[in-house]
C-alpha cells in the first residue's frame, strides 16, 4: 500500500495502524504527521479520533476540532526538520494567514507511538507569506470579506484603516442588538476582551517614567497584603508584562460561579493567589491573564486611585478617547453592543462568561474611532515617550511573539505590534504597522475569529 492510499483509508476510518503495519515497519516523523494533517483538513471526528487512538497521542478529537474551528485548514508550505524520529513542519493556516510550526516526534523503539504532536504560532519566511498589493485592491478585497461575512452573519462589528492618522477605510455592519433590531454603526460600543492589557502596560510605563516603579520590582514591593508573599517576593513586574511569570489564568469554571461578586481587582486574588507557579519566573512564555490582573492592582497601589480612574485620567482622556470606558454589565451604557456566541449553530446573548465589570486584564469596552485615537497617541508619543514604546512593542519575552502589553511580530518594513482579544461574543484586533505608518483596527460582538482573520487578511497584504 502506497502513502497516498495509506491517507485515503485514514479517511475512511481504516486502523491507522494496521494499515501502516502492512505497509512497512520503516515509518518516518513526517509521513505519520501528513496523516494527522490529512484527518485534520478533513474536519472529521472519527478520522482524527482513529489516527490519535492508533498513534497513542493521548488528546482528544475535540481539541483539534475546535483549532480548526478557529483557525481552518492548513497548508504544509515548509520543511524546518525532519528525521526518521522528529519532524518540524512549517504550517500555513489558510482562513487566517497565520504561520503555524508543528511538531512530532515518534517513539524510536515503537514507530507507532506518538511522543509529541505540538502547534504553536512562527513567523513563516517570506517566501510562504501572502503577497503584496495595491492599497486600492486590499482595501476592496477586505471590504468584501466583511460583506460576505456580514451577508453569511457570521460577523457584526466595525473595521478601519489608517495611514498616518488619515483614515482610509472605514466599514460597519451586522447587528449591534439582534432583540431590539438596533444595527451597528461608527458610535457602537464593543467589548475588547484582552486588548485592554495595551492600557495596563501603558500605565505602568507611564509610573516607570515618573519614577514611581521599576519592571524589575518584585510583586510584594508594591502589594504588601498579598495573600502569597512567597509568590510576591519571586515575581517581578517585567515578567508580568510579558508574559514569564508562571502565573496562570484566572477565567475559568470558578471565575464563573463567581463573576458577579468580584467587584475589585482584589477580588481576583481569592480565585489564583494561593496556585503553585507553573515554572520558574523568567523561564518560560505562559500567557496570564491573572498576571495583568496584578498588574492593575499595582497600578493601584503605586497610584492611589483606582485602576479605572487612573487609566481614564492618563490614558484616555489624553488620547480623546471619550467612548473608552469598563462600567459594569448591568450599568446601561449607550451604543453599547449586545455580545452574541454561537449555541447549537445559532446566535444567542452571551452572559455567563461576563465579568461584573471590565477589568486591567481585559473586558472594557471601545469604538473604532477611539482605538485609532490610542493607536495614534502612542505614535505621537502623548502617552509613553518613544524609548518606552520601542522597548514595549519589542520582544521582551523568551519566543519573541510579546513586549510589554504588545504582541509583536516582524522586522523592518514588516514589523507590527498591537494586540488581539477573544472570548464567547467578543473578538476584536488592533495592528500597527509603524514603519509605514498604518493602522487597522477591528471590533465586533461575535466570537473569535471572525473579525481578527479579516484584520490579519488586510494587514498581511498592505503595501509596504
């Protein structure tokens, strides 16, 4: 049996296994990978589930079901290594450009048995990287996404395009309110899920310039009635900027339960203070939502206001940005948009995983018109000097993909920096392209990664 029909009886749903057996006992990393690859792009269940059972991966069909419901299927463009044992695979996700390094390993004594089957995100070469186009031709090419997405009613939300504070493009569409029949428009409120952390590390950069802090002062420094001083003592602020605390998340199962009484950002300490790390501080990359929550908590401290006032003083009425705010759910704010997540293929409003109020991690609310108003804030150096803004969009963690608040990526001409957000009916996306000046930004009340794919499509093809 050939490796094509090998692949074709993986599909069917054939043992794996077997198949292979007769085939030959010299199976290398990569063939074994193509099958997994073969299962994925397939979009079935049983397929994956026979390849990881045969293979002995120990994860579930479900985990890379919901992968590819995010990120689509994938195209094998490169080889970064391969041997009989290991293979690094260098992945192109079709539906969102993104770059995407897989790896597998085998077990030497049994060819048969899957030691590691990893994804994680890599910038790709340039050779295996969208090309390039006129501005006029992306500008047109990502308003009918949007249109098609909008007419499919898989999105709702709010798209721009800016070049040197000049918008470009400016696109709204869906529903802002499905009850009430209110439709979106330029003034129309989204929650920003994590992009919120753009402010809190923009804040604390702003106390480092003032002399109030250092990124190399320790947690019980500044928080002094930190339930877990062991954890205080050994953590810094640089760490929790960019993401190498060992800390982990604080959203979950029992943030749930509870999301109504946690009112302050202490409140979140009970739900993770008393967590073992998960590596040495510094070691290693582990985004941490719970890390930003002590980061606002900081700010608070070293102030002597509260988070949300402090960022509204220094951070938002600076930059004009008056429809930027994080008041509580069940206060009415208006244009705010109603957040929506699919529920057994239809849209339905999304409560349970609200929190009571935005928070320094995440979950405030923004328009379009305002993130373009901080994005062009930070380029004018009216809220952080250059030197903190350099360092802040740079790689400041162990794989480079983070700064200080800022996911960043490329050099050069094709560098970028900004930050993506994602929960159930919240998915937004801010791009900065500082060398040439452009700016993209894109909020909607959906889930991820409705708007965010089209972000990336229209920064991806930007001429530079």
């Amino acid at each position: 049996m050939r490796f094509k029909s090998f692949a074709v009886a993986l599909l069917l749903g054939f043992s794996t296994v077997a198949a292979a057996r007769q085939a030959s006992a010299d199976v290398h990393a990569q063939q074994v990978f193509e099958l997994w690859l073969a299962a994925y792009n397939s979009g079935e269940r049983d397929a994956l589930q026979t390849f990881l059972a045969d293979y002995k991966v120990g994860q579930d069909a479900q985990r890379f079901l919901d992968i590819r419901q995010s990120l689509g299927t994938f195209k094998l463009v490169g080889v970064k290594s391969s041997t009989e044992d290991s293979a690094q695979l260098m992945l192109l996700s079709e539906m969102t450009d993104r770059g995407v390094l897989a790896t597998l390993d085998l077990d030497p004594a049994d060819r048969f048995d899957v030691t590691k089957l990893q994804l994680e995100g890599m910038d790709l070469p340039d050779e295996f990287k969208p090309q390039r186009m006129r501005l006029a031709q992306v500008l047109a090419a990502g308003e009918a996404r949007l249109d098609a997405a909008r007419a499919a009613d898989t999105l709702s939300g709010a798209l721009a395009v800016a070049k040197d504070g000049k918008l470009l493009m400016s696109w709204h569409g869906g529903a802002a309110d499905r009850e009430h029949a209110i439709g979106v428009d330029e003034t129309t409120r989204f929650r920003l899920a994590s992009l919120n952390k753009m402010f809190t590390a923009v804040a604390i950069l702003q106390l480092q310039e003032a002399g109030k802090l250092s990124l190399d002062d320790k947690i019980a420094l500044h928080l002094k009635n930190y339930p877990n001083q062991q954890i205080a003592e050994a953590v810094s602020i640089r760490q929790l900027l960019n993401h190498t605390s060992g800390l982990g998340d604080v959203f979950g199962e029992e943030f749930e339960k509870r999301s109504q009484s946690l009112r302050t950002l202490n409140d979140y300490w009970s739900l993770a203070s008393a967590t073992p790390l998960g590596s040495t501080p510094g070691s290693e990359d582990g985004y941490s939502n719970y890390g930003y929550i002590l980061l606002g908590s900081i700010i608070e401290a070293v102030s002597g206001q509260s988070y949300y006032d402090y960022v509204d003083q220094h951070i938002y009425r600076v930059a004009g940005m008056s429809a930027t705010g994080s008041e509580p759910e069940s206060t009415a704010v208006p244009g705010r948009a109603v957040a929506y997540t699919k529920v057994d293929g239809k849209w339905a409003q999304e409560t349970k995983t609200l929190p009571w109020r935005g928070t320094s991690a995440g979950g405030g609310y923004s328009t379009v018109g305002d993130m373009l108003k901080f994005a062009e804030a930070l380029r004018a150096g009216r809220l952080i000097s250059p030197t903190s803004l350099g360092l802040a969009t740079a790689p400041q963690n162990n794989k480079g993909w983070y700064g200080y608040g800022f996911m960043v990526s490329g050099q050069g001409a094709q560098r970028q920096y900004g930050h993506e957000g994602g929960a159930p009916g919240a998915n937004a996306s801010l791009v900065v392209l500082p060398a040439q000046g452009y700016v993209v930004v894109g909020l909607s009340n959906v889930d991820p990664g409705a708007m965010e794919n089209v972000v990336n499509f229209i920064v991806n093809r930007l001429p530079l």
